[in-house]
C-alpha cells in the first residue's frame, strides 16, 4: 500500500472513532436521570412546632439527638407536627417510653382551628407500654397498631419499657406499613372497601374527618407520659 492509502486508512480510523463516541454522548444525554431520594432529618427543633402553634411548646425538649416529651400536657393537647407536609413518604425513627405510658405517631395531620389534637385527623401509629399500662385495654390500643383500626400480626415483637424500639411507616399510594424492630407487623390498603368499612364502625363517628387526607403534617403526642425519640428521619416517594 502506498502513502497516500496509509494516510486514507488513518483518517477513516479517527474519525470513525470520533463518530462513535459523538453518538455514544448523545445517547448518554438521552439516558434518564436517577437521582436516589434523599432522607430528611426532622431532628432540628426548627423541624416541629406545636399543633396550631407558631412555636414549640414546652412539654417538648429537642437537644443533641434526642426529641423528648415531657409529659406535661395531660390527656389531651400539647402535640407536635412537622412544618412541612408530606403525602406518599417513609418514615424512620426509634423511641422508648416511660413505664405505664402512652404516646403516638400521626401522618396526614390537618391543622385547623376547629381541631384540637392531631388524631382527629391524623391515622396514629400507637405507642404504648402494653404491659405496665394502668387500665384495660383493646388490641387495637395497643403499641404498634393503626389506631382502633388494625391490628398488630404475630411479627409483633416489643422490646421492655424504657428499651429503644425501632418503627418504619411507609405510605405510597395507599399502601400502609408499620414496622416494629425489624418485622413488618401490619399493612394495608386504604383506598379498599374494608378500610372504609373500618373507618365507618363508629370509633369515628365523632371525627367524621378522620382519615379523609392523603397529605399533611406528621405529629408526635404528648399522652401524659415521658416519650423520647431520635434518629427522626422522613424521605418523599
């Protein structure tokens, strides 16, 4: 081969070569984006106020890595929501309770100056000392249900008063979870027919608005008892 074919054959290489990686770029640029969902902290005191506050009230302490209750509101009043809202989301944290006590975890809470706690509202994850509870109780009033509507399943393992247990609640389109250390313990659709039976069996009929949001405010209950939290964390799906 002479020079002038030495030279033709180069260039075909090269510029193949650049042909090729032009179009792999572009075909790169038109591969979707996958951005992983980013946890958020809700650990700040900037992250909760009182329920139809403007600030935190002061049966609540958040310092360092610990969200503490103190128990000071009584039966009713003195809970907490998150200042942003969220509607399909999964939230992590952990807690431990005081001996006898009870509290509770809210999501899709409305805010409105015709309530005046969160579970008018707001589905709660209950949190309770099942043992050293001072008085009769229902299952479904028991730690980790839904709230006179769902029961715990056989996964349910609790660890003892003043141990810290770890609780997951997932809602996407729907579709509930709750966790307990570990084990999925119950789940369920609300948007069925059985969920709407459930909500309609009377428990509610004083809170006809009960369950009826698929976004709002999460909340934590001051029950009358000492309740700690920490490694708050939510993230958007």
């Amino acid at each position: 081969m002479n020079y002038s074919g030495i030279l033709f054959v180069i260039l075909l290489i090269t510029f193949g070569c650049r042909d090729k990686k032009e179009s792999t770029t572009e075909e790169q640029k038109r591969e979707p984006v996958t951005q992983e969902v980013e946890w958020i902290s809700l650990m700040s005191p900037d992250s909760w106020r009182g329920y139809n506050q403007e600030g935190l009230p002061d049966n609540w302490v958040i310092e360092g890595d610990i969200i503490e209750c103190l128990g000071k509101a009584g039966d009713v009043g003195g809970d907490i929501i998150s200042r942003e809202q969220y509607g399909n989301f999964e939230l992590q944290l952990e807690w431990k309770i005081s001996e006898g006590g009870n509290s509770g975890i809210f999501y899709h809470v409305v805010e409105s100056e015709k309530y005046h706690s969160p579970y008018e509202t707001g589905p709660e994850y209950q949190i309770l000392d099942d043992l050293g509870f001072p008085g009769p109780l229902e299952e479904w009033q028991k730690a980790g249900a839904d709230y006179a509507m769902h029961l715990p399943n056989d996964q349910k393992s609790l660890k003892p008063v003043g141990s810290w247990n770890s609780t997951k609640i997932i809602f996407n389109k729907g579709k509930v979870e709750h966790w307990l250390n570990g084990k999925k313990i119950l789940e369920f659709d609300k948007f069925s027919d059985d969920w709407k039976q459930r909500r309609n069996s009377g428990k509610w009929d004083d809170y006809p608005n009960y369950g009826m949001a698929n976004s709002g405010h999460l909340g934590l209950q001051d029950h009358g008892a000492g309740v700690w939290f920490r490694n708050v964390r939510v993230k958007r799906l």
